[in-house]
C-alpha cells in the first residue's frame, strides 16, 4: 500500500483530530523510514515515549515471549510481571505501591482521585495546578491543564481546578484555602515550552504541602523515567512527592501508566473505588520491565544528563549565530531551542531535511530523542538544524560577517 492509498483511507474512515505529516512505515534506534523509502533522524521519539529507541531489541524480545505466553489476565486475579514492575518502580522512586492504568492521562485522573479521596472527610478536593501545564484529554485533566486552548467547546467541566503561576511560589500560596487538598506540578512544563522548575519553586512547594498538610503530587508522564538525567524530575530538585504519575516512557510505545504512591497514601484507595481493565496487563509490564533494565543496564540515566549537555552546548551556538534564536533550555534530553516567531515553519524545514522535532508552546523546537542516541547522530542533528535555519532565516552572522570580510 502506497502512502497516497494510506492516507486516502484515514480521511475517510480515521477520525481528523490531528494534524498528521509522514506515512511512517518502521524505525530501528533512532531512525524511522516514510512509505517512500526516506530515513529520518526521529529526534521527537513518540513524544517521549522511546527512552530506548524504536524496535528495541530486549523490549521486542520480551513484548513476543509475554505475547507467545498470555495477552490479557483480569485484575481480579494476580499477574507477577505487574508485582516485579511495582517493586522495580518503588525501588527507583521512592518505595509505596503503584496503580497501573494505560495512559498519562489515566494517571493522572489517578492522582487527583488519590487526593480526593484522601481529603474527602475534611472536605478538601481542591487541586492548585501551574498555568501552560498540560495533563491529559480527559474532561477533568483539561480542566487540570493550565492552556485555554484545550478547553474551548467542552464547557462546562468539572469543578476542583485552580491555575498559579509556574515558578511562582507566592502565586501558588495565595490559592491555598480550606478545599484545597494538593497541588500538582511538572518537574519539567513539556506542552508549556520545555520551562525547568526553579530549584527554589520545587523545595517551596513542598515546604508549603508540609505546612498545610496538602498532598505534593508530580506529573513525571513527559519528563520522567531518565528524560532529564534523573530517573525522576524531582529528584533533581532532592525532595519526594506524595504521589506522581508515569506513562510515555514506561512501556517504550506499549500503552501503559503508572500512579505511585509513597507510603503515607499508598493504601488510601480502597477495593472498588479505582480500576482499570487492561491496566497492569501482563504484556504492558514485560514491555516496561525490558525498557527499565535497558535503561538501567546500558546507563541511560546519566548518559542522559552528559549527552544532553553536549546537544544544549551545541544548540546554543544557534543563539549566539541566528537573531530568531533566543533561548535553550530543559534537562538532559527533554531540550527546546526558543524562537521569537512560530517554530513549526522550522519544524517543517527539519523534517523535509531529514530530522524529526515537533513545535510546542508555538516558539519552541522540542527535541525528545531517544536516551541512547548517539555522538554522531547529535552531531548530524546540529548540522540538520543548522541547515534548517540558514534555509528559514537567511545565513548565521558568522557566516555573513564571514562573505563580508
């Protein structure tokens, strides 16, 4: 089947809800192939949901001996991959239990019913959330999220969400009151143009949960599981939420999430009050034990956080060159190069030459490779973007100081 055929096919029967662009066919580390041959850099990895690359091999491996032995056990019955995933999560975070479920949003739905569940008798179910957040599609996660894009037309949504301001613990104090039972943070704003948390934001936050007995609770979909260097976003900040939520990353492309608990509300939810049918199935976690243990046996995490240095130092030459480049920022291997004028001009620009990142936030290049790239794919990533900006805006200074001299 031909790409013209592939995509005759979703415009008639595949609901439009996204802005699609090439008919990929397969991928293998860190390249993926159109359905006209043409190899591509995927520097976007599935929106961070390739830690190890495409088709890794251990994960394959395992995701086709689980498959061979069994897809599917109900929950109302034990399965060992989903206890040993458990104990591998607990052992790398910060003990607790886990609840499995198949998505980012579905964990994150998790955490906010952890909460109210946990204040209900005192009457608190209100959760203070950051402005340019982003949560998930369900109806009470965009309601979490801190974007007005992603709320028009689905009004009215439900109540038990108030926005501060990122970075802003004065902001964030002053919508403390007495139905607020937590607040919920990215390490690392994704959707929100790739914005670090200040150290002094992370610490203050729990600090404050501490003094008003709120629950801290941390989206780790998008920055977690080694993307910025640490196993975890916060642990870069050296402090320990109540509860976070996992997914992306977890299953290497295999649909599953994660809340985690630590042991203070580990045992809050009760039998009947939160399921999932397909959550924690034994295929998801044989996905999810194989990518933790290539992650942990080839040193991603720091490799991570080393690697992503070489990308931002390489980067920031571009804003030293480039007028329209402002900025990067992020951890480890969660980037963003910040322009000052819609980026998806030179997203489309990378693309056409061979390299795949996705605009977010409107200014910002995001750049999620996987944690096991390569020197010299960095190196032919810089040389592709470079190209892209001399093709979008005109050559560097140095090179025009240069054809002046």
């Amino acid at each position: 089947m031909n790409k013209d055929e592939v995509i005759a096919l979703y415009d008639q029967y595949v609901m439009n809800t996204y802005n699609r662009g090439l008919v990929l066919t397969h991928g293998r580390g860190t390249k993926v192939w159109d359905a006209d041959g043409k190899v591509y850099l995927d520097f976007a990895g599935g929106i961070a949901v390739l830690p190890v690359g495409h088709a890794n091999p251990v994960v394959a491996h395992a995701i086709a001996e689980q498959a061979a032995k069994g897809l599917h056990f109900s929950n109302l019955y034990y399965n060992q991959n989903q206890a040993v995933l458990a104990k591998k999560i607990a052992e790398i975070s910060m003990g607790g239990k886990c609840f499995f479920c198949n998505s980012g949003a579905e964990a994150n739905e998790g955490l906010v019913k952890l909460a109210r569940q946990w204040g209900h008798d005192s009457g608190r179910y209100e959760v203070i959330c950051m402005k340019q957040s982003f949560h998930g599609r369900t109806l009470a996660m965009i309601a979490a999220t801190g974007q007005d894009k992603v709320k028009k037309g689905f009004e009215p949504l439900p109540e038990g969400f108030v926005h501060a301001e990122f970075n802003n613990l004065d902001s964030v104090k002053a919508l403390v009151g007495p139905k607020t039972v937590a607040v919920l943070v990215e390490a690392v704003q994704g959707e929100g143009g790739v914005i670090p948390a200040t150290d002094e934001f992370m610490k203050g936050l729990r600090a404050l949960c501490d003094e008003k007995n709120l629950l801290l609770l941390c989206d780790e979909v998008q920055c977690g599981l080694g993307r910025t260097g640490n196993w975890f976003g916060f642990q870069a900040y050296g402090i320990t939420p109540d509860a976070f939520s996992l997914a992306k990353g977890l299953g290497s492309g295999c649909p599953i999430g994660a809340v985690v608990a630590a042991p203070k509300v580990a045992d809050v939810l009760k039998p009947g009050q939160h399921a999932s049918t397909f959550g924690g199935g034994p295929l998801a976690c044989a996905a999810a034990l194989a990518t933790l243990q290539v992650i942990e046996s080839d040193g991603l995490v720091q490799k991570a956080e080393e690697i992503g240095q070489l990308f931002r130092d390489g980067l920031s030459m571009f804003v030293e060159n480039y007028e329209h480049v402002k900025e990067v920022r992020g951890r480890g291997l969660m980037v963003g190069l910040v322009l000052d004028e819609p980026a998806k001009p030179l997203c489309d620009a990378l693309t056409a030459m061979g390299l795949i990142a996705i605009p977010t936030a409107e200014k910002v290049v995001r750049f999620l490779p996987p944690l096991n790239v390569k020197e010299s794919e960095l190196e032919e990533a810089l040389e592709i973007i470079e190209d892209a900006l001399n093709e979008v805006y005109g050559g560097g200074e140095g090179e025009e100081e240069e054809e002046g001299a």
